[in-house]
C-alpha cells in the first residue's frame, strides 16, 4: 500500500471498531517509547486521491482550536455526509442537478458611476495590501454589481470565488440573475440541497480528482467555506451583519464571517464584506484602518430612500383609532396603496397567532411541560405550540391553573393576516413564515407569486426582509417595533436598527419613492429616530460608548460556557464548582452563575458562565486556562453528566 497523501480518508481500527479518518499528516518524527504499542495500521486507504486540500485541513485545525471543540466535529460538518460516505460516484439524481445551463448569457451592467468609485475604492485598498474591506452600501445601492464587477476581474486573473450569503438570501432571484451572467461557472450550494447534492458539487469542486476547465464562483451560505475550493482569489461576505452566519448548534459552533477571513489567509485571498448596516464589530475594525472601508451612499437609479413614518400606538388605543392591531391612518395608507395597485409588506417578527395565552383570572400563562416558555398560540391548525422545542398541544378550554378566562395576547403573524384579510376582504393576502415555508419550494413559491403581483399584500417575518426585489412595493409597515427593542440582548439595538433598515429598504424603486409606516408605543425611542433619519453611524457611535462601558465586544471577547442537566440540583452544583475555579483564574472577568430566561429547554436545566476578556489579551492562554479548569471539574465523578457546550463569540 503506498502512503496516502493528507487529506485522503482511511479505515483504521479505534477499540474494536474500523473507523474512516482523514490523514492529516506524515508522521516522520522517532516514536516515543511509551507509544510505541499504541500504533496500530491503516486498514485501508478509501479515496485515490485526497478529498480534502491542505487549506481545509489548516481551516480544520484552526477552527477546532479557535472555536474549543474536536477536529472529529468539524471534520462530520466539513464533508458533506460526514466521513461515510463515497465521494467518487455522485448518485445520478445528484448528477442531473449538475446538468449544464442551457438559458441566455447577459453581459454584466455597466456600473453607474457610484458603483464604480465603490469598485475602484475596493480594489485600491487590495492592491495597497488592505486584504479585508467593508464595503458600507446602503439598501438598493447595488451592492451586488459591484460584485459581479469583482468576481469577473478574479476569474479573468484566472482566480475562484465564493460568494457567501446568508441561507435566506439564497433565492432564485439571485442565482438566476448570476447564471445568466456566469453561466456554468456559477456553483451553487445551500443546506437545502440533499446529501446526493451536495456531494456532487463537492466532487466536482474537488480538483483532485475533476480538473475543472474554467474558473469558477461558488455561491453558498454558511457551510459552503467547506468545500474544497483551489485558486481561492477572493471570498465576498455578503449581509456580513446577519446572526445566521453564526452556527448556533451543534458544534463546531463557527461565525462565518471569522471562517471566510481565515480561510481567505490561508489563500493569500482578498475578502469583501458588505452590508447596509454593519455589524458594530466589523465596523470598527474599519474605523480603526484595520479593514479598508468603502461606503457607497447612492442609490441605484437615484431611488431616495423611504419616509419613515412613526405612529403612536398610545396615543391611537387612547382615542380608540385602531382596527384590531392597526391603526386608523395605518388602515387608510393600505386602501390607498390598493386603489392604486401597489402592493404592501406587512412585517411581525413573530410567528403564530398570538405569542402567548394569558388567564384572565391569575395571568399565568399555559407552559411548555418540557421548557419554561409561554406557548404560543397557532390557529392553523388550532393548537398552542412550543417555539423552543417543537411541543404542540391542543388549546385548553380555560386556565389549567384555576379555570379563568384564556386571553390571546400580542401579535402574531397568523393574526396579521386574518384582521387583514378582514378588512380588505377583496385583497390577495399571502404569508411568509417558518410555518407557511417548510416544504422545499413553498418559499420561492410565496416570492415569485409577490413577485409577478398575483398577491396584493404579503404578511410575514423577517424572512421578508431578506435581499428581495419587488417592483411594485409602495408602503412597507411595521405592526409594533417594540419587542424587537426588548430583547435580554446586548445587541438587542443593533440588531433592531439592522432589521428595521433591512424591511424599510423593501419599499420604493423604480422612480416611486418608497413609505414605511412604523407602529410603536415609544416613538421618542432613540434607536427608532436614528431609524427614521437612516442614521447607522448615530447608531454605531450610540452603541459603541456602551459596549465599552459594559465590557462588550469588540472591546472584549465572549465566551459562553452552558452546561446543561436534568436535575436542576445537579447542574447548581456543577455550575457554582466552574465559576469558582474560573474565578480564581479570571477574576472579575468571569460572570456570576446565570440562569437564562428561558431556563429549561426539551426536560434539561440549563445555567450559564461568560467570560469577558479584554481583546487585547491572549485569546488562545485564556482558552487553554478555560479548558484546564473545566478538566478540574469534569474530573469529579458527580460532574460527569452534565453536558457542557463551549459558544466562543456567542451571537
Ligand atoms: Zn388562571
Ligand atoms: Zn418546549
């Protein structure tokens, strides 16, 4: 047998198993006598050629260490299907979704004059070794010519590209736009693909054993920094501000964005992140010269952006001007739009008819019995549902506490659209939500009926919000902003700016300026003025001060450590040992024991520890001190159940 290269898989026997691994590397060092029965054979070799490149593995490596979790874990999240299965045949099912694209090639837009300062910016800072820049475009600014523009300068230079986006974002709308310009060379992948799929774009990519003829651009969310991508001259973050990026279960609990920069490195690549509203953290690592920073202010066809109107839902319940959750000028904006065949977006983030059910007599809400969250109420089909763990139950007649009166409080998506619907019984509603969107082509089905105007309204979640184009959209509406400003959230601001931006720039294009028309009971809210003036760098010189002042990122960096168990006096205990030992070592770095909000889920007790340290400390001496002292106390016997999940750079 000759020696496999790295990279390629391999069947070796671990206890009495024959396990598959990759090879990570000749080993030509002299054994240490102590290991010198400990080495056993490899059974056998199962690829020809190496699957996985150097830079995978070095990625590999770097996010096991980064990121406190096995190389074993990333490895199972890396290859598609894990480590078991083939990927030399691609399934002929998978083969067909390969099939060579037949439609109309378009030659790229030429740039406006905007968009091409914007490009030239970029590249500028590349040449003068500025790898990294934010590209700060506002809504409709064109971001995505830009990236064309780029990704066609990479593959003339005979360079790949992957273009990453956020899974939602990841519509036809977009991909067809870039295969009628990229043709073949477009690759594209998403989680939505089966196993079959995703394999076969993996060996395709994998020129080891294809040698593809041109260059390419990979299109892909999250997971797509996995593939086997060579000749890497470029990676584009796009919507880089967007929490999805972040896998928030199970490990190797990545960001994206951090994957793509040091898997960029490892390619001596350049890498662009754009957005509307960028995150505090990237922003201010361009603010400081460490990205190079690009802000396009224009936009595209010199569309203005929208008029943000904000509605004092006080002060309308008080003269009783509503119409169920909608307000009397509210209600009077829509009729119009319909009168005048323009469409409007209705957005709640929240799902359901009704968040909660709430007894008349005691206030107590119906719980999950495996969590301890108020279920929410869902009329399609009538059942109250737990949004944390999937649990559904029938709706009870009243209060299994003591027989009062169920109430339905708050606002779901559900209830939007039947108080809608009820008012402008003539209007063609539709609703886009994770509920109306669990089959495969649901999603894009909802879009392209909005799309093609065979709806007049659209109700939905912040799916809606997602990079969509809709010519015909005049007023966009925000039910109630208020629970997005009360999350228990550090980010809760940012993210609510970042929402509310991304839904108002829906509205208005071609030629039409756009209306948003914002319901809340605090319009003097700070967050919501920077809203309406579209003010992001209030809003990050707003945030920046506090995060500095409560030790938040990117002043320090965050480690969250939960631990889980199904005794509640079992995971006290566990919890209080962790926190004393950390804070010997951390000191006040270290936080109290903290049991979250929601403080059981699916039957296990959950408490929290997070550590703040300074961003200008030893990251990788603070995480080797963290895992010491969690080998401490996972060494007594009693501690051993309890689950123990690692989130560095929790979202
Ligand atoms: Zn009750
Ligand atoms: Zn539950």
């Amino acid at each position: 047998m000759p020696i496999p290269s790295p990279g390629t898989r391999v069947i070796v026997p671990l206890l009495k198993k024959e396990l598959r691994g990759v090879v990570l590397r000749e080993h030509t060092e002299p054994i240490e006598p102590a290991f010198a029965d400990k080495i056993r054979p490899i059974l056998s070799v199962v690829d020809t050629a190496p699957v996985v490149t150097r830079e995978q593995l070095a990625l590999w490596q770097w996010m096991s260490s980064y990121y406190m979790c096995s190389l074993g874990e990333v490895m199972a999240a890396a290859l598609p299907g894990g480590l078991d299965k083939r990927l030399t045949d691609p399934p002929k099912r998978a083969r067909k979704a390969l099939a060579p694209y037949t439609g109309p090639i378009e030659p790229m837009h030429d740039l406006s004059p905007a968009q091409a300062k914007s490009a030239d910016e970029i590249e500028t800072f590349w040449r003068s070794g500025k790898d990294i820049v934010l590209l700060h475009g506002v809504t409709s600014g064109g971001k995505t010519d830009i990236y064309i523009h780029l990704i066609q300068a990479q593959l003339e230079a005979g360079k790949n590209v992957l273009y990453l986006v956020p899974e939602i974002a990841l519509t036809t709308q977009l991909t067809s736009r870039l295969q009628t310009i990229f043709g073949d060379r477009l690759i594209v992948y998403h989680s939505r693909f089966t196993d079959a799929e995703r394999e076969a774009r993996y060996k395709k990519l994998s020129t080891f054993n294809f040698q593809l003829s041109t260059n390419y651009v990979v299109i892909g969310a999250r997971s797509a920094i996995f593939l086997p991508i060579s000749d890497l001259g470029l990676v584009i973050v796009d919507e880089e501000h967007e929490p999805s990026y972040k896998q928030a279960e199970p490990n190797p609990r990545y960001h994206a964005r951090a994957a793509a920069i040091m898997l960029a490195q490892l390619h001596q690549a350049k890498v662009l992140l754009g957005t509307a509203t960028p995150s505090i953290e990237s922003y201010y690592l361009a603010q400081k010269g460490v990205y190079g920073l690009v802000s396009l202010t224009e936009r595209f066809g010199g569309v203005e952006l929208p008029d943000i109107q904000l509605i004092d839902l006080k002060r309308q319940y008080e003269r009783k001007e509503m119409y169920g959750h909608f307000s009397d000028p509210l209600v009077e904006r829509i009729r119009q739009c319909l009168a005048d065949h323009k469409q409007v977006i209705l957005f709640q983030n929240r799902r359901g008819y009704a968040p909660q059910i709430q007894c008349m007599q005691c206030g107590e809400p119906p719980r999950c019995v495996q969590c301890d969250v108020p279920m929410t109420l869902h009329l399609r089909p009538r059942e109250m549902r737990c949004h944390y763990c999937g649990y559904h139950t029938a709706v009870p007649a009243v209060c299994p506490q003591c027989g009062g009166e169920l109430k339905a409080i708050g606002i779901g998506t559900e209830r939007i659209e039947d108080e809608i619907q009820t008012l402008f019984p003539e209007a063609r509603v539709l609703r886009m939500d994770l509920d109306t969107t669990r089959n495969k082509s649901a999603y894009q089905d909802i879009i392209n009926a909005f799309a093609n105007h065979e709806c007049d309204i659209l109700v939905g979640t912040q799916m809606v919000t997602k990079g969509l184009h809709f010519d015909d959209v005049r007023l966009v509406a925000v039910l109630n902003a208020d629970p997005l400003f009360n999350q228990p959230d550090f980010r809760a601001y940012e993210r609510a700016f970042q929402m509310l931006e991304q839904v108002a720039g829906r509205a208005g294009r071609k030629g039409t300026k756009g209306e948003v028309w914002i319901q809340t009971f605090d319009p003097a809210n700070k967050v919501l003025q920077m809203v309406r003036e579209h003010d992001y760098i209030a809003l990050y010189n707003h945030q920046l001060a506090e995060r500095q002042m409560f030790h938040y990122p990117p002043f320090h960096r965050m480690i969250r450590i939960q631990m889980r168990h199904t005794k509640q006096p079992q995971v006290h205990t566990t919890s209080t040992q962790l926190q004393t030992y950390l804070s010997q070592i951390f000191g006040r770095r270290v936080s109290a024991v903290i049991i979250p909000s929601v403080e059981r889920v699916q039957a296990y007790y959950i408490r929290e520890l997070t550590l703040r340290i300074e961003s200008t400390a030893n990251m990788a001496e603070a995480k080797r001190r963290l895992q010491e002292a969690i080998d401490q106390v996972w060494s007594i016997p009693s501690n051993k159940n309890v689950k123990l999940i690692i989130d560095i750079d929790p979202q």
